[in-house]
C-alpha cells in the first residue's frame, strides 16, 4: 500500500488520528522532547535522505528538520526547500520504519 499522504492531511489544523497516519511508533501523550529520541529507530540522517529522495530535485535543501510527535506518530519531518519555489514543503517520515509518510503537493 503506498503510504504518501497529502501534507495537508497529515499538518491540519484539526488534527489527523495516528491510525490515518498508517505510522508505527505511538508516543505515551505528554512524553517530554527530550526522550522521543530514544524511541526512534531510523536515524535522522537516514530520514533526511528519504525526504531529499522525494522530491527528486537535485538542488533541493532541508531548511529544518524536527523529531516530533505529531497526531499521536512518531515522525521526522523536514521544510525542503527547491529552488524556484517561494514556499518550503514539508516532508514526513516515520521514525521507527524510515517510510515515507508524506510528502510536498
């Protein structure tokens, strides 16, 4: 099953269910930044690499990148920004898998 989403999907303001996000690691609510890290698997730079890999432009950068947990998913996501464009997109990806979650429209 492919499992890109739509940015908007996943960062609406109402909020999208961990179950719609078809993501793997679930963090306890209220668990502290500081100890989300140790729940990842996947690496931030392996993370980064699968977020360049889908936009597929040779020039595009990571503005920033952040390990949150965001609708109740452990994920990694990244403002890429492509040049030409005025706006970054924001990629995600799962923290324990490495899958692509979504990615910018």
């Amino acid at each position: 099953m492919n499992k890109v989403f739509l940015v908007v999907a996943l960062l609406a303001p109402s909020g999208a269910s961990a179950a719609a996000l078809s993501c793997s690691i679930h963090p306890k609510a209220g668990m502290a930044d500081a100890d989300l890290p140790a729940l990842a698997k996947v690496t931030k730079a392996a993370a980064q690499s699968t977020a360049l890999k889908a936009v597929n432009v040779a020039a595009a950068t990571v503005s920033s990148s952040e390990l949150e947990s965001e609708g109740g998913c452990l994920i990694y996501t990244f403002d890429i920004k492509v040049p030409g464009k005025t706006s970054n997109g924001e990629v995600a990806v799962d923290a324990r898998t490495g899958e692509l979650l979504c990615q910018p429209t």
